[in-house]
C-alpha cells in the first residue's frame, strides 16, 4: 500500500507512539508497540489494526481517478 503524504503519515505514528511512552523509529519498540492489544469500537484486536484503519481511512479516494481511466 503506498500512502500519500508519508511523512505526516510518520509523523502521526511517531507523536501517537511517543504519547504511549514508545520511540516507532526504534525497531523493536515499534513493533511491541504495533502488537499492543486493543479495543476499540467494540472491536478487540492490536495496535497496527488500528493504525491501519485510521491510515486507510486518510487515503480513501486516493487513485479513484486513475482507476475510472483505465
């Protein structure tokens, strides 16, 4: 998946992660920080399934043009 606008896309993970105490450009805090249970929603799952919602939802329409051209 190619995001558009990854720096603030890094930036939102960094100041998120950071606000939880985890420094996302350290490897190995970045992914305990990704397998953090969560719930949400009523939803129970992990941090990067939250993260990756939150993400699809900033890009939604994103290339829509392009496909209608084809």
């Amino acid at each position: 998946m190619v995001v558009k606008g990854q720096d603030r896309v890094a930036n939102w993970l960094r100041e998120w992660g950071a606000k939880e105490g985890y420094d996302v450009d350290n490897d190995a805090e970045f992914l305990q920080w990704l397998g953090l249970k969560v719930e949400w929603g009523g939803i129970e799952g992990n941090r990067s399934i939250q993260a990756f919602v939150h993400m699809a939802r900033q890009v939604k329409g994103v290339g829509d043009e392009e496909d209608q051209q084809e």
